[in-house]
C-alpha cells in the first residue's frame, strides 16, 4: 500500500492524474494489447488495396451479409469461439487451426490455408466444398454476397497483405 501511495504522489506531482489513465498494472498473465481498431477511413484505403473482384467490395453490405454468421462466429481479436471459431486473423490462417475449437475431422486436415478463393468456394456451399464438415449452413448462392463479406472480413479480420503473401506460399495443393 505504502508504495502504491509514493507512486501516486510521484505520478500526481509529475501532473499525470488528469490524463484518466490511473488503473493499476494489471496482475496476473500479461495479455498483449489488442492491435488497433482501424478507422473506418483506414478501412476504405485497405478495401481500394485488395485485388479485384474484393476492391470493389460493399463493405456495408459485407456487415449485413455477416450478420448470418454472427450467430456462431466473433471476428473481434481473442474473441470467444461459440457454434463456430473465432475468424479474427483467419486469412492466411491453415483451416482448422484454432487449438481451442472443437472442428470436424474434414475441417482438421483439410491441408490448405484460408485465403479469399477459398473461402469463395467455401461460402458458396460449404457442404460439397469440404464434404462431412460441420458448418451447418446451406452457403450464400449469390456472388455479390459472397464478394461483400469477403471484403469486409478482409479489413475487419486483422488482413495483412503479407500474412497473404505467405499464405500463398504455404498453401500445399488439395489432393
Ligand atoms: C450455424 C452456425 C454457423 C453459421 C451460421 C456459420 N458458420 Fe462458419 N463455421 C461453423 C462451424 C461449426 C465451423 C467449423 C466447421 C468444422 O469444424 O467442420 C465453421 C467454420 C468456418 C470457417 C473455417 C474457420 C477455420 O478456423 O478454419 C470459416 C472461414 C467460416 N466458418 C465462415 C463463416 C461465414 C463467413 C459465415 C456466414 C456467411 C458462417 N461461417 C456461418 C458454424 C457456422
């Protein structure tokens, strides 16, 4: 307690108390901060970044389209998995990756990573994309659709041009 006090008044008199953060350090297991909302004019210079057909993506349409997975997918970094894994990060990502989420056997050895062709396929009709997975969710038949929640996946998912480049590279050819 003695130091906590020496340490306000040092942090009082170097004229700190006024800036509203005077939370204690958090104790336990340090958790990495979570990487910064990107503004929603970062957002539209990322969307103009992706290539075609994703650069003219419908972001708000993209939203309203995503609202049909929101029942079972959080797209927040660290989010909780729910009926199905958390998506934050999940492009480049191998699919069924996620250590904590429960996939089915076909999702776990898919041998491929998630990147916006997949993910195309995957939404169109996930049930013949990868027969005997456990998404229980007939597909969006429309492309538009499909474009939009790609692209507003890409810039709300923590996308990396890189991470993409990488993806590319790592992504073993279905069998
Ligand atoms: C009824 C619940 C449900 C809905 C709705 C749903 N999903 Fe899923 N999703 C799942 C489940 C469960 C899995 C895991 C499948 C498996 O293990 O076979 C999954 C897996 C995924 C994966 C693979 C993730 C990984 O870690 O490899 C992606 C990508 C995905 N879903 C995207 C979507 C999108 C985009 C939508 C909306 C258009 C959607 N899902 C709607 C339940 C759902």
């Amino acid at each position: 307690m003695r130091n906590i006090s020496i340490l306000s008044a040092v942090v009082v008199s170097m004229g700190l108390s006024g800036c509203g953060d005077n939370t204690p350090p958090a104790t336990g297991t340090p958790k990495a901060p979570p990487p910064p909302a990107l503004t929603e004019a970062e957002k539209v210079a990322m969307l103009a970044t992706l290539p075609a057909p994703y650069s003219a993506g419908d972001l708000e349409n993209g939203r309203r389209v995503f609202a049909r997975c929101r029942s079972c997918h959080t797209i927040t970094p660290g989010g909780p998995n729910m009926t199905g894994p958390n998506l934050y990060g999940v492009f480049g990502r191998a699919a069924g990756s996620d250590a904590k989420f429960s996939y089915s056997h076909a999702m776990r050895t898919a041998g491929f990573s998630w990147d916006a062709d997949k993910l195309d396929h995957w939404l169109q009709n996930p049930r013949t994309f990868l027969p005997g997975n456990k998404m229980t969710y007939p597909g969006l038949p429309d492309a538009t659709d499909r474009r939009d929640v790609i692209a507003f996946l890409k810039v709300e998912t923590g996308f990396k041009p890189e991470t993409a480049k990488a993806a590319a590279s790592a992504t073993a050819p279905l069998s």
